[in-house]
C-alpha cells in the first residue's frame, strides 16, 4: 500500500478517534528482501493477500485480556 493511499484513508477518519493500525516497511524486512526483489508489488501482495483475519482475532484476545484484568466482561460473551 502506498503512503499516500494510508493519508487518504486517514483524513476521512475523525483526529479524535482511536485506531490500531500494523505498519511495516521495507527495512523490518532486512535480510529478506533481496536487491532484486520489487518491494512496491510484494507490499501490495502483502496488502491485498494475506489473511489478516489471524491478526483480527489475536487483537479480540488482547482486548479480552484486557478486559479481564480491568475486571470487564467481554463483549463476546
């Protein structure tokens, strides 16, 4: 994804307003990424085809856990 798409996304969003976000860029992959490879269309794949789904379930678990040690109850209950 390019920055300039992630600041339009941004924009429409209230400043006010809370949000998780992942951010990787290119050199978190250092050792990995050869000078060969074209980082633009692996980060778009990354993007576009991972199954982020995992990391939507392990942030419900973190706010579980957290809801637990604040003594809440879960919304999922």
């Amino acid at each position: 994804m390019k920055v300039k798409h992630v600041i339009k996304l941004l924009s429409e969003l209230d400043p006010e307003e809370s949000i998780v976000i992942a951010l990787w860029e290119k050199e978190a992959f250092e050792g990995i990424i050869q000078d060969d490879d074209d980082w633009e269309v692996i980060a778009d794949n990354a993007t576009n085809e991972v199954d982020w789904s995992q990391a939507h379930e392990d942030i419900i678990a973190h706010i579980e856990m957290f809801q637990a040690a604040q003594g809440n109850t879960s919304i999922f209950d």
